[in-house]
C-alpha cells in the first residue's frame, strides 16, 4: 500500500505544479493583452496628436509652438500614463516568467528498492561486458 500512496503523492504534486504553471501562463497571457490594448490606446492617443498637429498647420500656415502644446497637453499626459502602466505590466510578467518552474516527471510505477536493485544488476552486466 504504501508504494500505491507514494505514486498517488506523486502525481497529485506533478498535477499541482502543472496547475501552477498553467495559472501563472494564463495570467501572464492576459497581462500580454492588456498591455496590447495599452499599446493600442496610445497609438489613438499619437494619431490624435498628429491631426491636431495638422490642423493647426493648415489654419494658420505655421506651427505655434505654444499653441500646439495646449492642443495636444491632455494627450501627451494620457500617453505618459499608458507608457507608466505598460512598465508596471511588463515587470509584473517578467516576475511571473522568471518565477516559473520546470516539472520534473519521473517513473513513479516503481519503488525505490525495485529501481536500486535494477541498478546495481545493470551495472554488474557493464562490468562484465567489459572483461
């Protein structure tokens, strides 16, 4: 019985650190995507500067370097915080990254004593084989 518990043990740690790992990938996918959707807000944001940009331009033949800067303060203040919250996502998956650990799936169908014993039979045939 107590090999048949050693084997369940076994598995259920193999199936908790594989559900670990799972966790840990779905996290990290979904804070990959919130920072796609970041991404994508700030390129709103940069378009809607470029038209600002441009509409001044055309109204008044030259760009005002103050006047461009009141027209467009509000988006470079959205893109500073999207770029600050893109920071904050990208640490937080490295640390979910860097903490991730590798499974190490053994044979549990035998005991120990069955595979020590295989052992020491395996490595008397390697010496006599090369006698």
């Amino acid at each position: 019985m107590a090999g048949l518990d050693n084997i369940f043990n076994k598995v259920k740690e193999a199936t908790k650190q594989a559900a670990d790992q799972t966790n840990r990938a779905a996290k990290a996918a979904k804070l990959k995507m919130n920072v796609m959707s970041l991404t994508s807000e700030k390129t709103q944001h940069l378009q809607t500067i470029g038209q600002r940009t441009y509409t001044l331009f055309v109204e008044n033949s030259t760009i005002d370097g103050r006047v461009l800067q009141e027209k467009i303060h509000e988006e470079l203040t959205q893109i500073a915080r999207i770029d600050g919250r893109i920071r904050e996502l990208e640490s937080e998956i490295a640390d979910i990254q860097s903490n991730t650990q590798h499974i190490d799936i053994t044979d549990v169908t035998t005991d120990d004593k069955n595979k020590s014993d295989k052992d020491k039979s395996d490595s008397s045939q390697d010496q006599e084989k090369k006698q």
